[in-house]
C-alpha cells in the first residue's frame, strides 16, 4: 500500500510540476516547485504513515534537482544556486517548524 501511495503522490506532483512549468517557465518555475515542495515535506513528513507516504511521493514527484542542476550549468549563476539553497532550506524549516506547532 505505501508504494501504491508513493507512486500516486509522485504522479500528483509531477502533473503539478508541469502545469507550474508551462505557466510560469523558466528558473522561476523550477525555484518555486522547489521551495514548495521542501515547505510540504517539511510539513508532512512526520504525519501518519498513509499521509507521510503520499507526501514524501508527491513532494518528489513536484521537486526538481536534476532540473536546477541542468539549469544552473547553462548559466544560472551562484546567485540561482545561492537563492535556491537558502530558500529551499527556509522553506523546509518552516514546514517543519509549523508542524511542530500543529503537534502541539
């Protein structure tokens, strides 16, 4: 049933990651489907197992590495790589910070 829920999480995210990409284009949509994606797995990665699993797939299936990477070597400079690292990383910290406060 998890693998059921990772594929069916990785396939929401991937279908909303092009839509992102055809509205927005470019770096910008790959920035923003990365910084969501790190916001919600934050957010979700400890919620019960069947949520956690959908999650974690749908977090993968939205986020980009490989994409970030090909765009930074055709010259998205150290100030992509710089805002993509710390907005990534604040993102994931907020969604785990509001996690905790939802817990209680």
């Amino acid at each position: 049933m998890t693998l059921v829920l990772l594929a069916l999480g990785a396939a929401a995210g991937t279908a909303l990651r092009f839509v992102v990409a055809t509205v927005v284009g470019g770096r910008r949509s790959t920035l923003a489907v990365n910084v969501l994606g790190s916001a919600l797995l934050g957010l979700l990665l400890h919620a019960p197992g069947p949520v956690a699993a959908l999650a974690l797939g749908f977090a993968g299936g939205l986020t980009t590495f490989s994409t970030w990477a090909v765009e930074t070597v055709q010259g998205g400079g150290w100030r992509y790589v710089a805002a993509t690292a710390a907005l990534c990383l604040a993102a994931a910290g907020a969604g785990l910070g509001l996690a905790r406060l939802l817990d209680g």
